[in-house]
C-alpha cells in the first residue's frame, strides 16, 4: 500500500454558504495501481484529489503517505511532500506562458533547486513526442501538446505518486487517446496514477474505479 487517505472530511464556509464537500472518505490505493475517481461536477472528487495532493487539508481525517502522514500543519513538510513524491496534471494545463517547453518541463527542479539528470530529461521528451517543440512557447502548442507537456512536468521529479484532474477535459477525442496511451505507459513502468475523470473512456483504462456523489464513495 502506497496511500491511505482515512475519514476524510472537508467542508467550505458555514451557515447557508456551508458545503460538505467529503463526508468520512476512507480509501488505499496500492503502490503502482491506476486508479479513476468518477462522479458528477460537485461530488468532491476534485476535493479528494487536492487533500491526497497536500493542496488542500481536511476538516476531519489524514493522509498517510508511504507509511508516514501527510501533516496539513507543517508547511515545510507539505511543501516538500508536493515537490517531491506528488506530480500534478490539471485540466487547464497551467503551463507558464513566458517559459518554452523545455523550461517547463524542468520548472519542478527548479523550484526545488534540484539539477535535472539531462538524459532523463531528455528521454521524457521523446517519450512524450515534444523533441521538436522543446523551444516552443505554450501559445505555439495545440491542446494535446500542452497537455503533454503538463505531464512531462508531472513527471519530471520522477514522483511516487500522479494525480490527474480531468487530464482529458479539454481536448477531442482522438488527442485523449493519445494522452490516454501515455498514461498506460507509465503505468506499465509501475508509476502509481489517480485520475479524477467523469468520462468512462478513461475510467475503463484504470484498474479502479470509486465513484463520489455529494462527498460519499457509492462503490469500491
């Protein structure tokens, strides 16, 4: 087991504005599993993510990461559990428009004021199909390659853990294959993967699927 997120509950504002976004979540996912968490827009699954990721803390409930918890009141820790065991896919890429894809592919060393190993980096490229891009700037890309290019950084720490939300959301159904191929080959290089998705195209790539709805897991 790699993972083990227990009672996990989270909630937003108070009075009329409260929102009980996890109610008691309990779940594990196993080292080198692909795992897809479903549900409708409002059902928590993005929530869960975040808490898994140290983006967000809980109300109620931990993390506990490789064997260790995932303290959400030690920043310092957080900060470096994010950095260092965590690669982050967003639906909207978040790419940094001022830097060319070989810049943020490595952004994540950056930050971490770690020196990249330049032929893994180099090899991400490639295995992502970005060698002629690598100078290119976001606004040259089409959506699938900024896509990729978001994974490379994802990946570029060589993290224990993926985290995924809505990775396809934004792209046409032949770029998702694509997208969706390089997440099997990650898996196959025994990489531990977690994509919130409402798309069953992508859930039947997972080995896994729960399903959220209004903060509760309706299946394992």
């Amino acid at each position: 087991m790699l993972l083990q997120a227990e009672h996990i509950s989270k909630i937003y504002g108070s009075g009329e504005n409260r929102v009980e976004a996890l109610k008691d979540v309990s779940l594990t996912v196993d080292r080198g599993e692909m795992l897809a968490v479903m549900g409708k827009s409002g059902s928590g699954k993005s929530t869960l993510l975040h808490i898994v990721g140290g983006v967000d803390s809980p109300n109620e409930g931990s993390v506990i990461f490789d064997g260790e918890l995932v303290n959400p009141s030690n920043e310092k820790a957080l900060a470096a559990y994010r950095r260092r065991k965590a690669g982050f896919v967003f639906q909207d890429f978040k790419l940094l428009l001022e830097l060319t894809v070989w810049d943020n592919l490595l952004l994540p060393l950056t930050l971490d004021r770690r020196k990249p190993e330049m032929e893994y980096a180099e090899h991400i490229l490639s295995l992502l199909g970005l060698e002629e891009k690598r100078n290119k700037h976001p606004e040259e890309l089409s959506g699938g390659q900024k896509q990729r290019v978001a994974i490379g950084r994802a990946i570029i720490h060589n993290p224990d853990i993926i985290l995924c939300d809505e990775p396809t959301g934004q792209l046409d159904s032949d770029t998702e294959g694509e997208i969706l191929e390089i997440f099997d080959k990650l898996h196959e290089q025994k990489k531990t993967i977690i994509i919130v998705t409402h798309d069953n195209k992508v859930a039947n790539r997972c080995e896994r699927t729960i399903t959220l709805s209004d903060g509760k897991i309706l299946e394992k």
